[in-house]
C-alpha cells in the first residue's frame, strides 16, 4: 500500500498541486475559506484523476496549465489575466469531464459503481462553471460567497463523493446501496434547484442525501475493506455524518427563518471538516489502494452496416438454421420450431399498444419513423397485418455469423429492418438481432428460454443479453428491455412482445401467426 502511495505521489499532476499548494502556504497570506476549494482543485481532483483514467500528454499539460491558473489567482488584480486564468481552469474541468462521458459511452446503462464514478468525472466542470462566475462577478442571483460555496460543494459532494461512492460499490453492491447511490448522484443537482426555486425541495433533497450518507457509513463500517485504507474511509464517513447534519440545519434554517446555522458557521464547521476529516481522508485512503473494476468490455460481435440498406442476394427461408442451436427443440412445440427456422411460411398479425405515458412521445416519434423506414410501429392499436421477407446478408459487409434480414411492412410501408444472427460464450448461445439507424445499430441481444413448452426471449438475461447502441468506436448499453414469448395455442402461434424502459412498460405487442 505505501508503495502505491509513493508511486501516486510521484505523478506529474500531483507533484505540480503540492508545489503550487507549497507556493500558495509560504508566499500567500492563508484564507481558509477559499483554501477549501483550491486544495481540491491542486491536489484532490488531480491525484483521483491520475488513478482513474489515463491521461494523454495534452491532456495533463491543459489540466497542469489549470492548476498554474488557479495559483496565479491569488497574486494578480488583472481582469484580462483573470479572464484567462478561470477559462484555462475550466478548460482543465472539460478535459476531467470528457473522461465521464467517455467512460459512460462506452460501457453505458450498468454497472452503477462505475456509473458513479463517471458521474462524479462529469460533474466536476459544474464546480469549474460557478469557479469562473464567482471570478467574473456574474450574476447567479446568488451573494458572491454562495457562488464560491457551491463551486466548493461540486468539487466535494458531487465530484469526490460520486467517486468514493462508486470506489466502494466495487467492494461490494447490494440493491439498496443502488438506491443510495442514486440519492447521492442527483443529490447536487437538486439542492442546487431546490435553493434556486423552492425551500421545499432544498429541504426534501437535503433529507434524502442525509438518510443515504447515513446508509452508505453503516455499509462502510460493517464491510470488510483493506485495513489501512478502512481506517481512512471510515474517518471520511464519520465526518459526513457530522457535516451533513450540519447542512440539513442550515437548510431548516431558510426554510423557517430561524438562524440555527449562518454561513460563517457553515464555513467554520461545514468547510474544515469536509476539507481535512473528508477530502484528505479519501484522497489518501483511495491513494493507498485503488480496487479494481469488475467491469469487462464487450467483446460480442456487432453488425458493421449502418442507416439504410438494400439485401436482395438470395432469400432466406427463416430467422434461424436450426433452433437447437439455442434450445433443446423437443421442449417446445414442433410449430414454433418451424416459425423459426421456416418464417416465410407464416403469415403474422400484430395489434401495437403504447402505453398511456409514452403516448406523446409515441406520436411524436413517428414522423422520424417513418423518415428513417425503421422500428416504425403504428399508433393505432387495430390488428393489422404484417408483411415480410428475408433476405440472406453478406457475413463480410454485416461482421458477424450468417447474418439475414427480415423486412417487415405493413400495406408496402416498412416497419422494421432487422439483421438475424447468433453468437456464444461460455454458457449461452444468445439470438443478436441488429437493427441499422443512422450513423448507428441497435443491437438486442436476446437469451432463450423454454418454459410449460412456451419459448422465451429476453434482453433481461444473463452474460451478453442487453439492448445496445453501436455508434462508432462506442457501444452503449441501454436502460431498454424486450420480453418475447411465443407458444401454440390450437395450432395458432400467439406471442407477445413488451419493451421497457428504465423498468417501465411503454410498448405490448399482440401477434398471431398462422401457417400458411
């Protein structure tokens, strides 16, 4: 561990903030108050930077040049230099924030602990935004010392909080530490609209953050953590317990007010104990001993053919050469079976249904639909009838295994274009269904199942199964489910088709299939 330290302490970003912070100690007359923010932004923000993401040679030479620039603000009354010095500073916060996003596109809608670690990346260039207001004198509608507090508070709360949080939830994930770590990752934004526009919010927002930091410390002190780096870690939380408290009176206190907390009290308490008791804490406790990610990259294949396309190379007679490939085919009934591997001998009926929320959307988005020729699903509800037809895919020009496409109309208007094939791991062999946008596919990587003779697919599987959104180098999972089941009913298919998003239905889709 104190190797790891040695070496943290040893990268070019962390030993330019200790120099500039030494400068700032002996040639600067100490202020505590806007030490609290400058502290972070020389030391605190770099030294996590450097162990989270790597960093190319630009890169570190524009967030040294902001760390440069927040030192020269302490020596110069120039407006011009100012000017400078801020914009170069949130230049530097841009550069930590691209990382967040790029982090998120790549690997997407999972993996919280990670998803808070990006979080906490991209919200770092908020702290370099009301950095620069308060330089500026902008008006924020806010005192000058507000617009300093809340850049100190994006820099703290949101950009290490968000960061420690995920650091720990790759130790350990339970469903209510999820929770939690949604609180703490909208928490910033929140109170920030809550001191804006309503005390009611501020209050609500303020007692949720309370309840999950109080959440997060009992999971620290009862989880077993690496010694050292668990006596910091605790300490970083046993202070938050205090300082949140301290927040929540200050936040009853506008609310009422009374004068239970002012700011310099805020300031006094608040600030030195977040600074020393928790900034340094887990800047020193992650220095130590960083845990790995449990997160892999995909490694699937993706379809390479984006927007439109035209296949007429040979027809295909079905979806699948054989279902066995994915199930045991004596488990589900002999028709099924045949929809599969024979398609063009069905006829297919569908009755779309939007739920009552997507709606507006819905109607909205059908006039993209419609443009695009795809995932064009109608308004209506009536049972309509489905055309379609498929055609084999050049395996070179898609990328992946046998690819074809089955082009479904309705009354010669296309509905939906989606390129069939099939890939495996160690357990699965999933159903990989590209559907070509613009720019970009969406891939639905779908897990099969049998159950009382009925088949099912889901997105909502194990391994690989997921919804994906491929656009360059990128690929996105998305918060976006599919759940298929079809089974015989009197020698009719019927299957329904519902899709979620973010846990919630927005589309059902009734088919009967009938043999020809």
């Amino acid at each position: 561990m104190l190797v790891n330290l040695r070496h943290v302490l040893s990268r070019p970003l962390t030993i330019i903030g200790l120099v500039c912070m030494a400068w700032l100690l002996l040639f600067n007359e100490p202020t505590s108050m806007y030490y609290y923010l400058t502290l972070a932004q020389l030391i605190f923000v770099p030294v996590m930077l450097e162990q989270l993401v790597l960093l190319k040679n630009w890169q570190r030479l524009i967030i040294a040049t902001g760390q440069f620039a927040v030192t020269i603000l302490y020596f110069t009354q120039n407006d011009f230099l100012i000017l400078l010095c801020v914009l170069a500073y949130l230049l530097s916060t841009l550069i930590v924030a691209s990382h967040g996003i790029n982090r998120f596109l790549r690997r997407g809608f999972v993996n919280t602990a990670e998803m808070m670690i990006d979080i906490g990346l991209i919200y770092i260039v908020m702290g370099g935004l009301w950095f620069l207001a308060f330089h500026l004198q902008l008006d924020t509608g806010f005192s000058p010392i507000i617009t300093w507090l809340t850049a100190i508070h994006f820099h703290y709360s949101a950009f290490l909080l968000c960061i420690t949080v995920g650091l720990i939830g790759r130790h350990h994930m339970t469903r209510y530490f999820r929770f939690c770590c949604a609180v703490i990752a909208s928490g910033p934004m929140l109170v920030a609209v809550g001191i804006t526009f309503s005390r009611i919010v501020e209050i609500i927002s303020v007692s949720l953050y309370v309840i999950a930091i109080f959440s997060i410390s009992f999971f620290v002190m009862k989880w077993p953590l690496p010694r050292v780096q668990r006596l910091f870690i605790r300490l970083a939380f046993l202070t938050l317990c205090f300082t949140i408290i301290w927040s929540f009176l200050y936040t009853y206190s506008n609310l009422t007010g009374t004068n239970l907390v002012d700011i310099p009290s805020m300031l006094d308490f608040h600030g030195l104990l977040n600074c020393f008791g928790f900034g340094i804490a887990v800047v020193i406790a992650w220095s130590l001993l960083l845990p790995p990610t449990n997160h892999r990259d995909y490694t699937f294949p993706i379809s390479k053919i984006r927007g439109r396309f035209s296949s007429k190379n040979k027809p295909a007679r079905g979806l699948v050469d054989d279902m066995a490939s994915y199930v045991n085919k004596e488990e589900i009934p002999e028709l099924v079976n045949e929809f599969y591997e024979d398609t063009m001998k069905f006829d297919l009926k569908a009755s779309v249904r939007w739920a009552t929320w997507f709606k507006p959307f819905a109607f909205v988005y059908q006039f993209i639909s419609r443009k695009m020729g795809q995932l064009n699903l109608p308004y209506s509800s009536k049972m309509i009838v489905m055309d379609g037809e498929i055609w084999q895919v050049d395996s070179h020009q898609d990328g992946r295994e046998k690819p074809r496409v089955w082009h479904r109309s309705i009354n010669g208007e296309p509905v939906f274009n989606a390129i069939y094939s099939q890939h495996h791991d160690a357990s699965n062999t999933y159903m990989n269904i590209a559907l070509p946008l613009p720019f970009s596919s969406m891939h639905g990587i779908l897990q099969l199942s049998v159950k009382d003779r009925a088949l099912y697919l889901t997105s909502d599987g194990q391994g690989d199964a997921g919804t994906y959104l491929a656009f360059g180098s990128y690929l996105f999972k998305l918060p976006l489910h599919e759940y298929f089941v079809i089974k015989e009913q009197q020698g009719t298919l019927t299957a329904t088709h519902q899709m979620t998003l973010f846990g919630m239905k927005f589309l059902h889709i009734d088919y009967n299939i009938q043999k020809q």
